[in-house]
C-alpha cells in the first residue's frame, strides 16, 4: 500500500475532512498537507463553502475570480498529463492564408475537428491549450496558436529540416519532427524525455499568460484520457511539523498560499518499488497547490 510506504494511515476513525491527502499518479504520489481541513474523506462529500458563488461574470473581485478560474484549470491539466504517459509536444500554427488565424470560432472549428478525427481513425490522444502569437504591427487581434501533449498512435511525423535539409533540434538537442496532417499551418513535434514535468510546467504556462479562455475553455483534451489521480485522504498532520525550513530550501518540500488564511505544502515519493527516480520534477506552485 502506498500510504504504508510513505508511513502514514488511512484510516475511517478521523473526523468527515481532513487536512492531509496523497494524490496518486502512476509516476509517482504527491502529499498534499493544508493548514486547515479541507480534504474530504467521505467519497461524493464536498466541502461546505463559506463564501457564495457568483454566478459567471459577476464576481465582486473579477481579477480573483480570473485567478482562481486559471489555477483550477492548470490543476487540471496538470493532473491529465500526470495520469497519462504522453510521449511528445506539439505546436500547431495557422496560415492565415488558408483559415481566419484570428477568430477563436474559426480556430476551434478547425481545430476540433482535425481532433476529432485524429483520436477516432488514429489512436492520437492530447491535451491542449490555445495561445494568442504576440501582436504584430499591424493586427487588430493577435493570431491563434495551439501547444499540446499527446500520444501520436497512428498520426505520422517526419524529420524536421532546415532550407538546406540539415536536420533540426530544439534548444535541449531533441529532435524536432512535422506533423504533415495538420495541413491548415506549420507544426513541429518534440519527443518528450525524463524532463516530462517540465513540458507539464511550460504547457500550463499558456493558460496562466492568457487573458481569457480563447475557445470559451482553458484547454482541450481527448475524452478517453484518466482525468484525475486517485485521491487517498490520510490522518490529519499538524502544519507545521511537517513544515521542513530545510525541505523547502532544497525543494524536497513545496509550500504556497491558495487564498489568504489557507497554505499548502507539498511532498513527492517516487512509486512503489522506484528506489531511484531519475526523472526532473519540476513545480509551478500555483499549478501543484490545488
């Protein structure tokens, strides 16, 4: 059991919510310790709020409520590439020649259903997030890109090439491949490598820069995918002796603040039986806290 290997109980006797929890991938378990009860422990049980709940649009604090709306959405995405073994990163551009690069609708049309097809004929699985290109002089709206990760299946790529057909690379020294079936623009495609958390990191990236969801959504993804972790609450842990100055200083531990009066520290453990883990983790605090 894997509450038994990081030395903690899961156990029915606690109170209906507690403070800690471990969120279980299949690469590895993250503790999530919060400086209140938060966590249910009755499975479909949630969490009276203290607050109401605007309605869309009518927040008292818009730019909170853009925060929290962008959190919750990277949480997400997060937790899909966690659960899910994807095994490249991909950018789609659009050639305002062939479609309207600028309008959302256009874009989403187009993309989706490229999507669609490309996850019921090939195999392909992804989740996306869109992005506005910086302003060029000259436009009235920046245009739309896409970034993604995803499982190729069936979907073809070939070697990316320069002018003089020298094979290309990314910064890393990764190969960088095409993807010829995206046909309304240019696109390039990167194996991922034990870097993995870092392409999550800078996929989410897109969501916290943008000013608002592009397709009425933060991002897009496959529907067949694992969505979540397995959630595993534990016997509440005091704060602060789990807090570690010395943790936190080497990033063995993660603390940030959700809202004023509520504080998160995280803690991950490789899975059962990886006695080495080789992979880099790297944490967006306002990605992990959540």
């Amino acid at each position: 059991m894997i509450n038994q290997q990081i030395g903690v109980s899961h156990t029915s006797v606690f109170p209906q919510y507690t403070n800690a929890r471990l969120k279980v991938y299949p690469c590895k378990t993250t503790m999530q310790v919060a400086s209140r009860d938060i966590f249910t422990v009755t499975p479909g049980c949630t969490q009276p709020r203290g607050y109401d709940v605007p309605p869309p649009g009518l927040a008292a604090d818009p730019e909170r409520a853009l925060y929290e709306s962008k959190r919750r959405a990277r949480s997400k995405v997060r937790d899909i590439a966690l659960c899910n073994d994807f095994s490249h990163f991909f950018t789609w551009t659009l050639n305002g020649q062939l479609v309207d690069r600028y309008s959302a609708e256009v874009v989403y049309r187009k993309a989706k259903s490229f999507l669609l097809n490309a996850v019921r004929r090939k195999g392909f699985a992804y989740v996306a997030v869109p992005e506005y290109h910086r302003r060029k002089p000259g436009e009235a709206t920046p245009a739309i890109h896409i970034h993604g990760l995803c499982k190729l299946g069936a979907v073809p790529i070939v070697r990316a090439v320069s002018s003089s057909g020298m094979p290309l690379f990314d910064d890393g020294g990764r190969p960088i491949y095409n993807m010829p079936s995206w046909t309304w623009g240019y696109s390039t495609c990167v194996p991922l490598d034990e870097q993995y958390e870092r392409a999550i990191y800078y996929l989410t990236k897109y969501i916290t820069k943008s000013e608002g969801k592009i397709f009425g959504k933060w991002y897009l993804s496959s529907r067949h995918l694992r969505k979540s972790p397995e959630l595993i609450p534990v016997e509440p842990i005091p704060y602060y002796e789990f807090r570690d100055d010395r943790k936190l200083k080497v990033h063995e531990q993660y603390e940030g603040q959700i809202y004023p009066g509520l504080r998160i520290i995280l803690k991950d453990f490789p899975p059962p039986g990886d006695d080495v883990n080789n992979k880099e983790y790297t944490t967006d605090e306002e990605t992990l806290l959540s």
